[in-house]
C-alpha cells in the first residue's frame, strides 16, 4: 500500500512564523496577489504583479490545508477548500480503501465546492494529498469541471514519501490548455515547519512577496 495517502493531524499554522520568512509588507488574504517577478533567468511567471491568484485544495487530515495556507499567507489571493458531497470515513483503513477504489474505477466524488467565478482567475495554486501516486479524487473531480484553459498553475502535495508521483503530470492530462510549473512536495509530518520550504518554492517559480 502507497504510504502517500496516510493522512495524520495538523496544528494550526503559526502566522508569527511565516511572517518571519515572508517579505516584510505583505497583506494576507487580499484579493488581489501581492508579487512579483523576481530578477533571476528563466523566471517562471513573468508579469505576475498582474495576474488574479487563486489557490484551491483538497485537505482530508490538514496537512494540505497547511501548506494553503502558508502559500495565502505569504502571496495572498482568494482560496477555497474542495469539500466532498460525502466526507471519506474517519477510519484510516477504509478511506485508503475507498480512494483506490476511486482510482481504478475512474470515479470522481461529486462535490459541494463551486466557483463561480473561475474565469477571473489567472494563476492558480493547486493543493492535494499523494493518494496512491496522484492527486486526490476530489481533486480530479474539481479538475474535470473546471475549465482553466490559459491559466498558469501551481501545484503542492504533501505526502508520505513519494513527492509528487504523478500528479503534475495528471493535472497536465486534465488542463492541457494550461501552463504548469514545478510543483512543490512536502511530507506530511513536516507541513506544520514548512515555512521557508514555501518561500523558497515561490522564489524558484520566480515569485516573492
């Protein structure tokens, strides 16, 4: 069994903590992003101060939630958190279960989360949990409804030790239309300290606060 799609608590994330690693002067939770392209070859985004950010996840335990967060902390945007229609079981076993199922049948959860208005949206964060090598279902289910043609995204996982697997490369079968960047992975049990690790993916794909 994929280790990936174990999922274990996450404390609320410190803001003093990401405050200290992210530039001095950003406004959490603005609408509109807070960065800029930094003067470095081969940056990533280019114009980025303006485009309209938007990171959206799917965080069963937390840990993904964690990383949202840190992210919309130090860049600032809209976020929203995928929810299921019907939440996974709370026992560990049977939601590993079911997700494989879900995987191999193709299955996507119908969803509560709708955004209305995903086409203001120019730069996308995208966040999920490792399940069994990929994105999560809910994932893929947010993904086939959406049309983010044109759009840049971003994509972070947290796992329990295969990174990304395939899930930049799933993503990119969902939006062939969009422009994905290198994504970011962080273990599960580290999401709560992973502060710098955000800030300096943010500055690898060319952005800072």
């Amino acid at each position: 069994m994929n280790e990936d799609i174990k999922f274990t608590s996450a404390t609320s994330l410190s803001r003093r903590e990401v405050l200290k690693v992210a530039v001095a002067g950003l406004l959490t939770g603005a609408a509109a992003p807070l960065f800029s392209p930094l003067p470095t070859a081969g940056a990533a985004v280019t114009d980025a101060g303006s485009k309209k950010v938007l990171i959206v996840y799917y965080s069963r335990s937390g840990n993904t939630r964690e990383i949202a967060n840190q992210i919309h902390l130090a860049i600032g945007g809209d976020i929203v958190d995928i929810q299921t229609v019907n939440p996974y079981p709370d026992d560990y076993r049977e939601t590993t279960t079911k997700a494989k199922l879900e995987l191999e049948s193709g299955y996507k959860p119908p969803l509560k989360t709708k955004i209305a208005n995903l086409a203001t949206y120019d730069f996308v964060f995208l966040g999920s949990p490792n399940w069994w090598g990929t994105i999560a279902t809910p994932v893929m289910t947010f993904l086939s409804e959406s049309d983010l043609s044109g759009k840049t995204i971003a994509p972070f996982m947290t796992h329990g030790g295969s990174a990304l697997g395939r899930g930049s490369a799933d993503i990119g079968k969902f939006c062939p239309k969009s422009s994905i960047l290198d994504g970011l992975a962080v273990l599960g049990k580290n999401a709560t300290t992973s502060q710098n690790e955000v800030i300096a993916w943010l500055g690898q794909l060319g952005l800072k606060g």
